[in-house]
C-alpha cells in the first residue's frame, strides 16, 4: 500500500545510539477535540523493522507510564536506507488532532534504544519531523512527545506530569504594612 493509504505513519529515522534496537512505550492518538481515539490492536503494525514477530500491538495498550519491558514495543533496526514505520490504519473520516508518543522507557541504561528522530504523515502528508525527548527509565519525568498535526484542533488533557500550575493564595498583608498603606492613602 502507498504511504497516502496507511492512515498515520511514523517514521523511525533514528535511535538515541543503540547499534540494533528500537522501541516505544504507547502512542496515543486525540481528536480535533483532545479527546482520547480508541485503536484496536488490529489498526497498527510495524513495517521494515528486523525481528521474528511485530509486536506493535503493545503501542495501543494503556500503560503510557510503564517501565515494564512486556508493556513496550523493542524492535530490530533496519539497516540504512531502509527506515522502520508504524502504521496506523484510519479512515480519512478520522480526524486526528494529536499525537502522544511515550518514549522506551525500560531504565536509564536502555534509554539509548528509545526513538530519537521521528517523522509524522497522516494520509501521505507529512506533518511533523523532529526530535521526541528521551526516556529516563523511571515514572518521575515526562517521557512523552505530544504532536501538533491540526492546527485547529484542541489539544489533548495533560499528562501526570503536566498538571496546571494552582497560584498560591496571597499571603495576608502584615500589620506595619497595613499601617503603610493607610498613610499612602492620606
């Protein structure tokens, strides 16, 4: 199938330094609205990766915050110029807003097999090309790339690791400068 009929497709372009290994947590797709887009196991598959079995089903599973190997995707490298690519099959009806990528994440040693450039198409047209941040191996930093492919669209809820920023209430005035205050008045 051509590239324009896959729906979306992310290019593997690059590790962070592993000489044969490459993987990811989740992926996550939004809507036009942030919403979280259900994606069956069926809907994606890798393409072009070396290994016996393509367990990309593990992408769709869940658990975005692991750092249990069973719950990630680890796949085999293709040897240059052959690049690796996810692909997820949607309708163009679907109109996806976001992505949410979740780094390999096993532990800071293995942090060199995660993704490190990665190129976003959605039906054929490209919409992203950059770096995604690194995993660390622990559940205490953000390991996730949200990816902007709608510029009209809502972005997603926050991960846990994003939650707003509550102001402090203001600290009631002191007694000295109350009394500063009312001579200003004067």
């Amino acid at each position: 199938a051509r590239r324009s009929e896959e729906g979306l497709v992310l290019e593997v372009r690059s590790n962070w330094g592993h000489p044969k290994q490459v993987g990811l947590t989740e992926v996550e797709l939004f809507d036009m609205g942030g919403a979280k887009l259900r994606v069956s196991n069926a809907q994606v598959c890798g393409q072009a990766f070396v290994g016996a079995s393509d367990k990309s089903q593990r992408l769709v599973n869940g658990n975005p915050l692991s750092s249990d190997p069973q719950d990630m995707w680890l796949t085999g490298l293709p040897d240059p110029p052959t690049v690796g690519r996810v692909v997820f099959v949607v309708s163009r009806d679907t109109r996806i807003g976001h992505v949410r990528v979740w780094n390999f994440n096993k532990s800071a040693l293995d942090a060199n097999k995660g993704v490190r450039d990665l190129s976003v198409y959605l039906h054929g047209e490209l919409r992203w090309s950059g770096e995604l941040k690194k995993g660390s191996g622990g559940r205490t930093e953000d390991f996730s790339t949200t990816i902007p492919l709608d510029p009209s669209s809502t972005p997603p809820p926050p991960t846990p690791f994003e939650a707003p920023i509550i102001p402090l209430p203001q600290a009631p005035a002191a007694e000295d400068d109350k009394e500063k205050e009312k001579e200003k008045e004067k």
